[in-house]
C-alpha cells in the first residue's frame, strides 16, 4: 500500500456544533477505531485531497499531537450539494488483525477481440480484499491478453497472494462487447 501522513489535533468538544465550527475553520472532524480506545480529532481539510480524490489504497500514518496511529481510510462523508468532506472514519491498523479493504484493479495487456472491434467493458472498479495490511497489494492485476469477442473476465479467476477476495466468485470483472455491425457476422 502506498503511504501517507495527516496531522491532527485532538478534540475537547464533540457534538453537532463543535463539528460545525472546526469545518467553518477548514477543519475536518475525524474519528480513529479499531484500537483499543476511540481518538476523536481534527485535521486540515488541504491533507486530505491526496487520500480521497484518488482510487488507490493508502495506509495513512496519524499524527496526532505527537501520538502516532497506523491506519486505513474506512469511509468518507461529503455536503451533498458543496462537496466539502463533512467527516472521516479512519480504522487503525493493529499488527495480526486482518483488514478489509477495497483495492483497484489495473487491466494488462492486448485483447484481441478489442482489436477485431469489440469494446472492453469495466464492470468492476474495486475488488474487495482481507488480509493483514502488509500483504495487501497497490493493485490487482487483470490480463486481458487472453479475450476475445463476447468473453469475460470473472473475479474467480484473479491470483492475489495471501489475501482473500470477498466479491462473489461468479461476478465478470470485464467483458468484450460485440458491437451491433460485427453481430451478424460473429454469428454466422
């Protein structure tokens, strides 16, 4: 996983108001689980563009007044209409737990049936993975190599070492699509 540092302060008051005046100060309210006791705090709202406006999977160091938390993101929440991030659960990584994670797939190599005009289709973005945090890799690789007209790629037949994947095994990941002009002519 890639690496990243937030730095935080610790939170005297929590409650609806209090968030509301640290995100009027370009703050965001976070909380930190997962560990042996909650930590509420607040970091700059600039820290976290990195780490949320990206697909990849970072396991975040926490600086909180000078206290140290490993950890991944676990969800982010968003104003609906302003977009501005409201609040941030992170979950810390606690050495042989296993975590949940959701890594992105990156597509290798030439299709052939995307050569003889077929489109290739994502129908998965992330797959969904547990493991201990340090077998958790960047990115799954998906070889496409192998695809012709109208074949598909199944979550079954991706190879991640040492990590589980949690989508069902029976779930395409990428299809070919035949297009309207060629149907007559694969058929046939």
């Amino acid at each position: 996983m890639k690496q990243l540092e937030i730095v935080g302060y610790k939170r005297a008051n929590l409650g609806k108001k209090a968030s509301k005046d640290l995100r009027a100060e370009a703050q965001v309210p976070c909380v930190l689980y997962g560990g042996t006791e909650q930590v509420h705090f607040s970091s700059p709202m600039i820290l976290f563009r990195d780490l949320l406006y990206t697909p990849d999977v970072y396991e975040v160091t926490l600086n909180i007044e000078g206290a140290i938390y490993k950890a991944i993101l676990q969800e982010a929440q968003f104003h609906p209409v302003s977009e501005t991030i409201l609040h941030v659960d992170f979950l810390q990584i606690v050495e042989g737990k296993p975590i949940t994670v959701e890594v992105p797939l990156k597509f290798e190599g030439n299709s052939p049936g995307v050569q003889k005009g077929g489109k290739l289709v994502q129908k998965l973005r992330k797959v969904k993975m547990r493991g201990m945090a340090t077998d958790i890799p960047d990115y799954v690789r998906v070889d496409i190599t192998d695809m012709d007209l109208g074949k598909s790629v199944k979550v079954s037949q991706l190879k991640v070492d040492n990590v589980t994947v949690l989508n069902n095994p029976s779930l395409p990941v990428a299809t070919i699509d035949i297009p309207r002009s060629l149907r007559g002519k694969v058929e046939a």
